[in-house]
C-alpha cells in the first residue's frame, strides 16, 4: 500500500511544478524616495534611419524591438554583435511583431548614407532593422535608458567605451530582457526571452 | 652503453614535443590571431557577410600569399573582391606585430578552418615587409 503512495507522491510533485514559462518582468524601473516602484518606459526619442526616415516611438507602437549601439568603424566588439544581431533578423524573418533597432554612437562618421551602405552590405534592404542617427547628446542619453554605458575615451583602442547589450523593449516600451550582445550562448538564451514576449504578445491579442 | 642517455633524453623531448604540438600546431599563430584578428574576422574565420571578408576558403587569401603580410600591418582601404563578394571597408593596420609575428599569423590562417596553403616562410615574410614600407 505505502509503496504506491511513495512511487506516486514525486509523480504528482513533478505534475504539479511544471508550468509555463513565467512572463518576463519589467526591467526599466526605479525606485521612488518613498519607496514605491515605478516602471519607466524609453523615453520619447527622434533619429534618422538608414532611409532619411525619422524613427520615434511610434515606429515600433504595438510591436517588441531589440535594441543595441555600435559604429560602423568599430574593429573590437561591434562585428560579433552584428553577427549576432544578423542571425536574430533572419530567424524571424516572417515575425511581423518584432523589429530590430541599432544606434550609432558616432554620428560623425555614420551617416545616414554610410548606414544605408552598411545596411546594404550585410543584406538589410527591408525596414525591419532600422539603423539610425541622430544629435550625439540624443544618442548617448538614451543608451543610459537603455542600461548601456556609452562614454567616449580615448585612451581606448577604438575611441568609445560602450556596453555590447542587447535590450529587448516590448510594444508599450518597457524593457523586458537583455543580453551580452557578443555572446553567442548568451544570445541564444535571449532568444528564448525573445519568444516569451512573442507568446505573451499573442495571447493578449487573442484574449480581448 | 653511452648511447643510452642521450637516446633516452632524444626520445622524451620528441614525445613531449609531438604532445604538446599535435592538437594546436600553430599555437602562436592561433593566441595571435585571437587577439588581433578574431574580433572582426571571427574565431571560425567566416568574417561578417558583407562587411568583412572571411579567412576560411578564401579565394582572396589562397590566391595572394605574398600580400598577407603588408595587409597585416599596414591595413587595407578600397574594393577587395573574396569570394565572389565585394567587400569596401577600410581594415586597419596592426602595426606593433613584429615580422615573426606576422609570419606565426599567416601560418595559422593558412592551416586552419579546412584551409590547407603552403607554409609561409618568415624570410618571404621579411622582404615583402621591407619592399612595402611606406
């Protein structure tokens, strides 16, 4: 009799604990003096992309976007992200929910002409991933908001210290997820944070 | 019986240097190329389509040998075609590796990711240098 009931207890423990994937929770926030949470979105923005568009908040209304900042000119982490970046875009393909926006943080060198070449070269000619331009004071304080660190030095081998993230910004503009950029494992994993959002975002849509 | 010692000693160093070399050959070459090239042109030598050429099968690198070592240090601008691929992003030059650097370099590329080019000899590695000084 107890020999059942032992064999049966772990089966009903494991029946039990295996749900669904938590959803992700909301990363942009900060605490108030009272204590009190208050979740931030990204804040309003206005640069140009690689086809003389503005791109704004609006852009992206009702659809998640994974966001990260580079320069066309950057020889040390840059490449692996784009690479990185690259296989995402072209994994979701057929995903018309999600987006990909990369910033530069040399608006000197990157212009909208140098991005459209960029762009072109690595096979972006659809409005999917946007790369965009814009005021360098713009650019460097929305990477804060971001959680990437851009800070310009020049005892650096490159000019620009800046963080590799990717962010992942869900369609009211709360960051959700991010990852080490240059990581390909890591990346992966991001993927799977990727698709929770997309799973979380159909099913608000089917449930109204 | 004098024979033996040195056999003995003859035989250990080559067993330790056939350890040591069989899996990684090109050490110096493979530690260099990591930390002077692998950032743009990857570790598996495939670059980023479209913006930097690859290393592995390249047509560009079996075909210009003698080139190898100027393009390392000194960089290159303008269109380069690998690979049926037109590639135009200016590569800078790493100008602080020196000829047996350089040489180290060629040789890891040469023989890694399924490439199998002839062996670089760091004499033609010297005179190449030395003709393309700016």
């Amino acid at each position: 009799m107890y020999k059942w009931f032992l064999f049966l207890l772990p089966l009903l423990f494991v029946a039990t604990s295996c749900q669904e994937p938590a959803s992700l929770p909301v990363l942009s926030k900060e605490q108030t003096p009272e204590g009190e949470t208050v979740y931030k979105t990204i804040p309003d923005f206005k640069f140009v992309d690689q086809d003389s568009q503005f791109v704004t908040p609006g852009t992206f209304a009702g659809k998640a976007y994974v966001a990260d900042f580079f320069f066309t000119s950057c020889p040390t982490i840059c490449p692996i992200m784009a690479k990185n970046m690259l296989q995402l875009y072209e994994h979701y393909e057929n995903e018309d929910q999600l987006l990909f926006l990369s910033h530069t943080i040399d608006p000197l060198r990157d212009t909208v002409e140098h991005l459209k070449t960029y762009a072109q070269n690595l096979g972006v000619t659809d409005q999917r991933w946007r790369f965009v331009t814009g005021h360098k004071d713009s650019l460097y304080a929305i990477a804060d908001d971001y959680f990437n660190i851009v800070v310009e030095d020049a005892t650096l081998p490159d000019g620009f210290d800046h963080s590799g993230r990717f962010v992942l910004v869900d369609q009211d503009g709360y960051i959700r997820a991010y990852c080490n950029g240059t990581n390909k494992e890591a990346v992966t994993a991001f993927q799977k944070d990727i698709e929770n959002l997309l799973h979380e975002m159909e099913n608000a849509t089917t449930d109204q | 019986m004098r024979w033996k010692t040195p056999l003995l000693i003859s035989s250990l160093f080559s067993l330790v240097l056939w350890v040591s070399c069989r899996d990684d050959p090109y050490k110096q070459g493979r530690i260099l190329y990591q930390n002077f090239c692998a950032s743009c042109h990857m570790d598996d030598g495939t670059g980023l389509q479209g913006v930097i050429p690859p290393l592995a099968h390249a047509d560009y690198v079996a075909q210009n040998q003698g080139k190898l070592a100027c393009i390392i240090r000194y960089g290159m601008e303008g269109e380069v075609v690998v690979n049926d691929t037109i590639y135009n992003q200016e590569m800078a030059g790493i100008p602080q590796l020196t000829d047996f650097e350089i040489t180290n370099i060629i040789n890891y590329i040469n023989h890694s990711w399924g490439n199998d080019y002839n062996y670089m000899q760091y004499a033609d590695v010297k005179k190449a240098l030395e003709e393309c000084k700016p």
